[in-house]
C-alpha cells in the first residue's frame, strides 16, 4: 500500500508538471485572468474580477462572456460598486447573458461581501455567500488567493475522465472525478493548474475530435490507450424537453411600449419584459391579453430554456388607456436600452421589423 500511494503522488506531481509548463507557453490571455507564473496582483479588485468572470462563465462561452465583464467591470469596477447598484440596472446590464438567477444572486453577494468587508478566502467561507456552489468556491479559491482547491467544471470533468479512463456515466461519477481530480493538483500555483485544465479542455481535449496528438498528458492518459477517449465522459441520455406555447403583447401609445418587470422568482425573473399570458415550463399561456385591443399577430419566436422549449406568438395593439398592474411606458425608440432578456428582444424586433 505504501509503494502505491508514492506512485499514485508521483505520477500526480508528473502530470500537473507537464501541464503547468504546457500552460505557461499556451495559456489563453482572457480580461479577468493573471499571466501564468505570475504574482497574484495586491489589488482589492482582483478577487471581485475573478469572481464575476466565473459567475459570468457558468453555462455560458468565453467569447459571449467577454463584453459582458467589460461592461459590467466598466461601470461597476469594484465589488462595493456593485454591492450599491439597483437590482434593476444590474439585471438590465446582464440581459442577453441567460440564467437571469445567477444575476439576482451576484447582487446578493456584492452586498454581502461589501458587507464583510472583502471576500473571504478559504473554500469553506466562499461556500457561504449567496450563490457560490462547490465549483465556483473552489475556482475562487484557487484563481484569485492560489489557495489549494480541487477546481471540477465541465472541461475539467472531460479531462480527467479520459485521463483515468473513468467509465461510469454522469452523474455518479462526479465523486470518482473529484477523487482522481485531487490527485493531480498540486500544492503550488492551484489557481494556474485549475486554469491549465480548463484550457487544456476547451483547445486540444474537447467534447468531440479530440486532438490526442497535440496533447501534453497524451502518454498518462488511460483513456486513450483503451482507444475510445471521445466517448468519456459518459453521459446520460438526454429527456425530451416539453413544448410550451404562450404570448407575448406589445402594447403601445404615443410612440411608447409598456414594459413590466416579471416576478423575482422563477424564468426571467426580476427582468423587464413585454406582458403575456403566464405561460411558464410547466404549462402553456392563457391566450388572454391583458388589456382590450384590435391585436394583430406578429409571427412567433422560438427560445429553448433549460427545461422547456417554448413558441412565442407575438401580437401587438395599440390604446389610449393604461393596463393593469405595474409597468411604465418605454420609448419605443430607445428599445434596445430597456436590457430586455432576450426572448422578449426578439418579440420586439419582431414587432418592429413589421414597420
């Protein structure tokens, strides 16, 4: 037993070697990132910088990420920033980015974090703000204080699988992934070695074609020689997501549309959007509009959600009165400013594509 744990540590320390010396000639220059090797900047800003590109970053392209971080670190450069601004105006600056929860929770957490002060800098802490999982804490940990931290995201999960040839499907075994994950990080330069794997995931070990012969961890890599490494992870069958049909109303007067603010809990919560008839994931809408009105139909757009697709009719009217309920009367010149989510983005270029 002895001699198989020195292996294993070993072998270990070899891999996160060759990949840290892959990383420091290959690693990807990205806005939120420190060059590989570097010391971590003495900057109060740098963890906040950190903390929103991977919240940003979740479910999400690095390509669509990119002028979201430059806008939001643009107009809200520190954490005490963010922590003071409306809910509102954040959610506005997030829209078109998806998952609108994880916006809700990023003002959550700037408030608490102003709150404490800074941000703390174990996992166990981090753990404890509003909207930080096992993974974020970790990444956290790792990138912005170089904390030793096992860092398991998608990429890293696609990696490891093939690296140690792991064959039982998603999700069971994310406990055998996390397992062999710890083997390989190392002590030093964690945040490095945690971004070396994503990257390494995302260039040369992807989901389909992987490029073994560019690989730097090629000859440990147990997959590979079982020949089928573009098979791990594996992963369960996909469930059919329902259709759903709703719609959604653009009411207008005086050159101007009616906006509400949906519900904070649920799809697109906290979010302006045109009025519609309820529909949700769960069942389709109503039909019934919200204000009497000669309503033309102006197509349909189609949006797939995590748990739903959903067709939308578009139908527009115009009236002299006021609906029901909370709203406010938008210029319908300056739509785009609105930070409509972007279902209802396209409902509105739908409308106004019509002339």
């Amino acid at each position: 037993m002895p001699c198989h744990t020195a292996r294993v540590t070993s072998m270990g320390d070899a891999i996160s070697s060759t990949l840290l010396d892959w990383y420091d000639k290959h690693a990807r220059a990205l806005p939120w990132r420190s060059p590989p090797g570097e010391a971590l900047p003495d900057d109060d800003a740098w963890p906040y910088r950190v903390w929103l590109s991977e919240v940003m970053l979740q479910q999400t392209t690095v390509a669509a990420v990119k002028p979201y971080f430059e806008k939001f670190t643009r107009i809200w450069p520190s954490v005490k920033d963010l922590a003071t601004a409306p809910e509102h105006e954040v959610m506005a600056a997030w829209a078109g980015l998806g998952y609108y929860s994880r916006a809700r929770n990023l003002v959550k957490c700037a408030r608490e974090v102003a709150r404490r002060g800074g941000f703390p800098k174990t996992e166990a802490e981090l753990r404890e703000l509003p909207g930080l999982g096992t993974y974020t804490a970790a990444a956290i940990a790792a990138i912005a204080f170089d904390s030793r931290a096992v860092v398991v995201d998608a990429n890293v999960e696609r990696v490891v699988s093939r690296l140690f040839n792991i064959t039982d499907p998603l999700p069971a075994s994310r406990k055998a992934i996390k397992e062999k994950a710890a083997t390989v990080t190392p002590e030093d330069r964690s945040g490095d070695f945690a971004q070396a794997m994503m990257d390494l995931g995302s260039s040369i070990c992807t989901s389909k074609s992987p490029r073994c012969l560019l690989c730097p961890l090629q000859v440990n890599c147990e997959g590979l020689r079982a020949g089928e490494p573009e098979r791990l992870p594996v992963k369960p069958p996909k469930k059919a997501k329902p259709e759903r049909k709703g719609t959604a109303y653009w009411i207008e007067r005086d050159e101007h549309v009616w906006l509400v603010t949906r519900e904070g809990t649920g799809m697109l919560g906290g979010m302006r959007a045109l009025p519609d008839d309820g529909w949700s994931a769960r069942e389709d809408g109503s039909g019934k509009p919200p204000i009497a009105a000669d309503w033309q139909d102006a197509g349909t757009v189609r949006h797939t959600f995590t748990h739903a697709h959903l067709a939308l009719t578009v139908k527009y009217g115009r009236t002299v009165s006021v609906p029901d309920g909370k709203g406010d009367w938008w210029p319908v010149s300056e739509i785009e400013a609105a930070g409509l989510p972007t279902l209802f983005a396209k409902a509105a270029r739908t409308v106004l594509s019509r002339g």
